[in-house]
C-alpha cells in the first residue's frame, strides 16, 4: 500500500481525555461521543453542584469506567495543577483536553459591572489557560495530544448583551492559534469548535422573544443539539487529524458563514 495512506500509529491503549464543563450543557454529550470513540474520559466541574454530578453519574452510568468524574475549579490556576496531577497519578498522561466550562454574564456594556465582566474572563479564558498550561509539557514530551477549545459564533459577531462573552471567546481562538504553532512539532494540535445557538441551559436562559428571533434567523432552521458540537469534537481529537492545527470549526446551523 501507497505508505501515505497507511493507518496512522494508532494508540494500542485507550487515549486519556479531560473535558471541562463535563457534566454541562454540552460537556456530557462531548464526554459520551469521546467514550465511544474508545477514549477513557475524565469530566471536569465544580463538585458543589452535587445534585448535578450525581445526575451527570447516572447519565452516565452506561459507560462504566469510561467516564469518571473530578472536581476542579477551572477559574483557579492551583486547582487545575491539583487535578492534573491528580489525574495522571491515578491514570497516566492526559492525550486529549477539551475545553467545555463556560459561563454567561449577559448584560449591555453601560450596566455591566466589574465582577460580571471578571467572573465570566476567569473562567471562559483564563480557564482555558489554567488546563493548557498543565497539559502541555507532558503532551509534547510523549508526542501526541489533542486540544479543543470551545469558542462560539459570538465570539466571531459580537452579540448584543455579551461585550465580556464575545472578547473572550475570541481570545480562546487566538489563543489556540498561538499556542498551536508552539505544539505543532511535537504532535499535538490545538484546534476550536464554535458552537452557535445550542438546545442547553444557557441559551434557555436567554429570553423566549430573543430566542425565537435568533432561531428565525439560523439557516438550518433549529438550535443545535449537543451531538452536533460533539461530533465536531470527536472528529478534531481522532488520532488520525494531526493535520488539522489552528483550525476554527464552526457548527452553527449556517447562522454565521464565513470564508
Ligand atoms: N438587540 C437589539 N436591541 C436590543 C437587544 C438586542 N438583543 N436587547 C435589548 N435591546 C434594546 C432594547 O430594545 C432597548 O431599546 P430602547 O432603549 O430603544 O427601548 C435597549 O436595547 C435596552 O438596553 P438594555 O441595556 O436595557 O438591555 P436589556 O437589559 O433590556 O437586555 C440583554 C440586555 C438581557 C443582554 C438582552 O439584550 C439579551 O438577552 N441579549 C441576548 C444575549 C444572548 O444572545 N446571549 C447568548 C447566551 S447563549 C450563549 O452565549 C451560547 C453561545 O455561545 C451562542
């Protein structure tokens, strides 16, 4: 066989992956869609919301030991050095990192206040730094890793309400293309997946009027559905997409088109 279409090395055990926001709108689906793509799973969240944790288990439960679960505050820099060695200890190397945990601080610039502009930067950007950075040297020194990193198609328009939101999904996808030409010589890519308007808590929590007219507005005439984000996910973290790094891929019903 032509060698360039040879099956790449693929890993004789099961590939390690962290999915912050695991036990959320999208993250549980993103947990499910890796398990079954044959990836050990490990969901990151705050462990206070008990009740859902102890839902996520039961959502869950199919999966056996596939899918753990452990508690970490994203926003916190220690806490995330704590899991990751936490995780590695009791599992080896961490191969894949998604990105999931995100929040909303929905207000117009002229009423927001500092602490929803702050609450929402240490979680959905420093976040992203906070689990990057306690990944990154054991992914590059074993030669393989996948990160994904969720954005939204917000962080790409801007919306009305989301001055904080949309700079800081922004700063995920320079992030990543930074941070993918760094990795891109020792085997791991960094990718994002925008999501558009989802069928998940957060955008419930947007009022129905806004709502409608954002569903009027998307091409493919519905809101996505957590499988659709976490198909994307699943795709960028195969083994077999090394070749894909610093990509943004969108999933957003045609909602924003863009060359
Ligand atoms: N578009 C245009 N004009 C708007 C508007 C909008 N979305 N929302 C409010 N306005 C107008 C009002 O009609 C009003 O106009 P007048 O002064 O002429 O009467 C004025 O702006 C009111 O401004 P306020 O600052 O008082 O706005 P508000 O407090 O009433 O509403 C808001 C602010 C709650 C943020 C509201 O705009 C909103 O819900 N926006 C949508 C936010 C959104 O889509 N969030 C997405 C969450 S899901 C998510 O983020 C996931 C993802 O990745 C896609």
């Amino acid at each position: 066989m032509n060698a360039s279409l040879a099956s790449p090395a693929i890993s004789p055990v099961p590939r390690l992956a962290l999915v912050t926001g695991g036990i959320g709108g999208l993250g549980t689906e993103i947990c499910r869609h890796l398990a079954l793509a044959g990836r050990r799973v490990i969901a990151v969240d705050l462990g206070q919301r008990a009740e859902r944790v102890n839902a996520f288990r039961h959502e869950v439960a199919a999966f056996g030991d596939a899918i753990g679960f452990e508690s970490a505050d994203v926003s916190d820099f220690d806490s995330c050095a704590e899991l990751v060695a936490r995780v590695e200890q009791a599992h080896g190397g961490i191969d894949i990192l998604v990105n999931a945990a995100g929040i909303t601080r929905d207000a117009s610039l002229r009423k927001m206040e500092p602490r929803q502009w702050h609450e929402l930067m240490r979680v959905n950007l420093d976040g992203v730094f906070n689990t990057c950075r306690q990944v990154i040297e054991g992914m590059s020194t074993r030669g393989f890793g996948r990160i994904v990193n969720l954005s939204s198609v917000n962080g790409q328009t801007g919306q009305f309400g989301q001055t904080n939101y949309a700079a800081a999904k922004a700063g995920v996808h320079a992030f990543g293309m930074a941070l993918a030409r760094e990795s891109a010589r020792k085997g791991v890519t960094v990718n994002t997946v925008s999501p558009g308007y989802c069928d998940t808590p957060m955008v419930a929590a947007v009022s129905a009027e806004i709502r409608q007219r954002i569903v009027e507005d998307i091409p493919v005439g519905r809101l996505g559905s957590p499988a659709d984000i976490a198909r994307a996910v699943a795709f960028l973290t195969a083994d077999d997409a090394g070749y894909i790094t610093g990509a943004n891929l969108p999933v957003n019903g045609g909602y924003f088109m863009s060359f």
